[in-house]
C-alpha cells in the first residue's frame, strides 16, 4: 500500500474509533513508521532497489512489538488520566509543572504512533506477507497490487464508510 494511502486509512480508522483528530493525526504519523525504519531506496539504482526489497517487510513490519508498546502506553497514559489528547490539552501541556501527567501525555502520542505502525502492518498484510506472532513465518494474502486502481478504490470506500459511520 502506498503512504498516501496507509495515511489516510489509518487516520480515517482512528479518528472513526476515538473521535480524536488529534489521535488520528498521530496514528497517521505512525502509519508510515514501518517502511520508514526501512529507508528510501533510490529507484533509479537497480542495486539499491534490490537491496530495498530484500529487507522490505521483514523484522520492521512484525507488529507483536508495536501492539504491546501501544497497549502498555495507552494503559500507562489512562492510568494517569489522559483517556485523549485535544487542541486545549497540547496548549495546556506547554504549560505545566506536572511532570508525571506530561509523561502521560506523551505516552498517549507515541501510543497512537505504535497504532498507527500496528494498522500499517494490517494494512500490507493485504497485499502482501508480514511476519506473523513468531517473525521467522508469515501470514498475509495479497488482494490486490500496490498503487493499482483496486487500492485506490479500496481505501476510498473504507475511508468514506468509516468516516460517515463517525459522523452521522
């Protein structure tokens, strides 16, 4: 899938759950976390290209360690009393003395940066193969070419439906 899309997508999931563009925003940020850890291949270098797709979805693209980071922070975050983040708490944020609950508040940032990366590898494990609860086997099932017209149409429905069903 490409970035445009796992953006979007994964904004649209988030935002459609916790009704926090805030969240949605960082989850967006994260969502292209996966490939980024990876590095940008020079597509002009059939080497390089080479070499990128030899380690594309592999160890980054396993989500057990992005699922547990997102769990245990968003539990740190609530247990202190941050169940989300809005334009008022990041103002607010600048302003405090209060070093456990900014903790928390970034704890809940990099949680929905750890969604946004755990949605990411959902996301390719339709059109393609990530490793699965043990890194060393795969699971996933390719429905569809990355930048074909079916994944353009795919994450537009979805986006569409999932945003609709938020704001009715």
């Amino acid at each position: 899938m490409t970035w445009f899309n796992h953006k979007i997508l994964t904004a649209s999931f988030v935002f459609s759950v916790t009704g926090s563009g805030i969240a949605a925003l960082f989850a967006a940020v994260g969502s292209v976390l996966p490939d980024a850890l990876e590095g940008i291949p020079n597509a002009k270098n059939y080497n390089d290209m080479r070499a990128w797709r030899n380690r594309h979805r592999k160890i980054t693209h396993w989500f057990v360690p992005y699922l547990v980071s997102a769990i245990c922070l968003l539990f740190f975050s609530r247990s202190r009393g941050v169940k989300g983040v809005d334009i008022a708490a990041v103002g607010y944020f600048f302003q405090l003395h209060n070093n456990e609950f900014q903790y928390a508040i970034i704890s809940f940032v990099i949680a929905f940066i750890a969604v946004g990366a755990l949605l990411h590898c959902l996301q390719d494990a339709i059109c393609g193969t990530i490793p699965s609860f043990n890194p060393s086997k795969r699971i996933g099932k390719r429905f569809f070419v990355v930048r074909s017209p079916e994944e353009y149409v795919l994450v537009g429905l979805l986006s569409t439906m999932l945003l609709y069903l938020r704001l009715k």
